[in-house]
C-alpha cells in the first residue's frame, strides 16, 4: 500500500490514483450509458421520468456530481504526470520500439493516450455546458410524466441532435472515447498492479468489447435522434 501523503506525490502512487479514478469514470459511464438508454424510446417520457427520479436525490445528487467532478480532475491531472514523468524518464520513445514477438500491449491507442484523453476533456466541457447547464424548466422547458410537471431534458437532447454538426461532433468523440477506454482499461488493472500473465490477454479483450459495446451504445443516440425526430444541417 502507497502511504496517503505520497499518493500523491510519488510516481507509483500517482499510477494508484489514475487506476482507481479510471475505475469510478468506467462505473460511471457504464451506468450512464444504462441511463441514456431510455433516448431509443419513442418519446421524452422515459428520459424525463429517469431525470426526475434522479433529481428526487437532491443534495445527494448533488454531492455526486460534485465527486465525479473531483474523480475525472484527480484522473486528467494524474495521467498528465505519469505521462510526462515516464517521457522524461524513457530516452528512446515508444515509437521507435519493436515488439520482440511477446504479446505488447504498445498499439495506437496506448501511445496517444494523452491526446484522447484531451479531446475527450473538451469534450466534457462541451457536453455538461450543454445538457447539465442547459435549459430549465424557467425558460419553457417543461414536460409532464404521470399528471407531474418535469424538467424536458429530451427536449434539451433531442434539439442538440436535430443539428447535424452535433451530430459529427458526438460521432467523432464517441469514436476517440472506444479507442481510449480500449486502452484505458487494460491499463487501469496494470496501475492497480492486478495483471499477471495469465490474466493479461482476457483483460485486454474484455477492455476491447466493452469499449466497442460503449462507443457503439452511445453514438447511435445521436444519429438515432437525428433519423427519428427529423433533422437538419
Ligand atoms: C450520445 C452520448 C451521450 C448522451 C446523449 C448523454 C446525455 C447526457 C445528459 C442528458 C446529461 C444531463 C443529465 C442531467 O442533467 O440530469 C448528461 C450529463 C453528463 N454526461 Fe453525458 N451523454 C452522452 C455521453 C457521455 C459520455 C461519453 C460521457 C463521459 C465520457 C458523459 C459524461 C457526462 C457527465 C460527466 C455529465 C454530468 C453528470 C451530472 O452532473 O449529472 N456523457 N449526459
């Protein structure tokens, strides 16, 4: 175990911290995706009624939200260290290394790790600024589920994709989310030192469905909504 203070400072603790908040980023998007799920129903009801009942948390919605924000800065500030620190510590780059024939786990996605990783903060950025700050129920947007009047994130959605430069925009970051989560999740077993060499193989595979199943899950939404509710250039 990494004493707390030096979590944060030493290399290998940095590596723990990276692990561990990849992990609650891949629960998160996992559950997510479970969420959005509901946008394939023919109607807003589905995603009103699942934003409601989360809203229902109240603070502790809040207090959640605040978490995820705290887990996905500890997981961007984290892998930019360990990123330069092996940089500055490797003197012939990955790039100019042959694999010797042993299964390597060096392809595209591990090298550009770090560039993934970025488009998908601006991406973040982009996405919360867009549905979580969105418009409210004070500005007109209002929906009712079961004779309750509810905030219509659908309609938040659905006027998002209805726009086919949006369309592109989460097409193409969903693509950059498969090729780092690929990657990303074989590495978060590696960080939190769990990987021996019987285990490595299956673990990169499942790391290879799962990022296919979650990318495939969540950029059909876009289109989906697009194709279905009549959209626009
Ligand atoms: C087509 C793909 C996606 C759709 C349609 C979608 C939809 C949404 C919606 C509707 C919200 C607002 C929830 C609310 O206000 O209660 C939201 C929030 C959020 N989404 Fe997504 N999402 C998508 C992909 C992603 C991905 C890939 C990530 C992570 C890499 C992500 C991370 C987040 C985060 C962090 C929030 C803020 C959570 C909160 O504060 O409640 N989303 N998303």
């Amino acid at each position: 175990m990494v004493p707390l203070k030096r979590l944060f400072t030493s290399t290998l603790g940095r590596k723990y911290l990276m692990g561990a908040t990849g992990f609650a980023l891949v629960l998160f998007i996992v559950l997510h995706l479970l969420g959005n799920l509901t946008l394939y129903s023919h109607n807003g009801d589905a995603i009103n009624a699942y934003a409601a009942k989360l809203d229902m948390l109240g603070v502790g919605k809040i207090i959640l939200e605040i978490g995820l924000v705290i887990t996905i800065l500890i997981h961007i500030v984290t892998a930019i260290q360990v990123t330069f620190t092996s940089k500055n510590a490797r003197p012939i780059p990955y790039e100019s290394l042959k694999s010797k024939g042993g299964p390597t786990k060096s392809t595209l996605g591990s090298r550009n790790m770090i560039i993934t990783g970025l488009v998908l903060m601006v991406f973040l950025i982009v996405h919360i600024v867009q549905f979580r700050f969105g418009p409210e129920i004070e500005d007109g947007y209002t929906a009712t589920v079961n004779g309750v009047m509810v905030h219509d994130l659908y309609r938040v959605v659905a006027e998002t994709f209805m726009q086919l430069k949006w369309v592109v925009f989460y097409v193409g970051c969903m693509c950059f989310l498969g090729v780092h989560f690929r990657h990303g999740f074989w590495s978060m077993f590696q960080s939190l030192g769990m990987i021996n060499p019987r285990w490595s193989k299956p673990i990169y595979a499942l790391g290879f469905i799962l990022a296919v199943l979650l990318s495939v899950g969540f950029l059909f939404i876009p289109i989906y909504i697009y194709a279905t509710q009549g959209g626009a250039a």
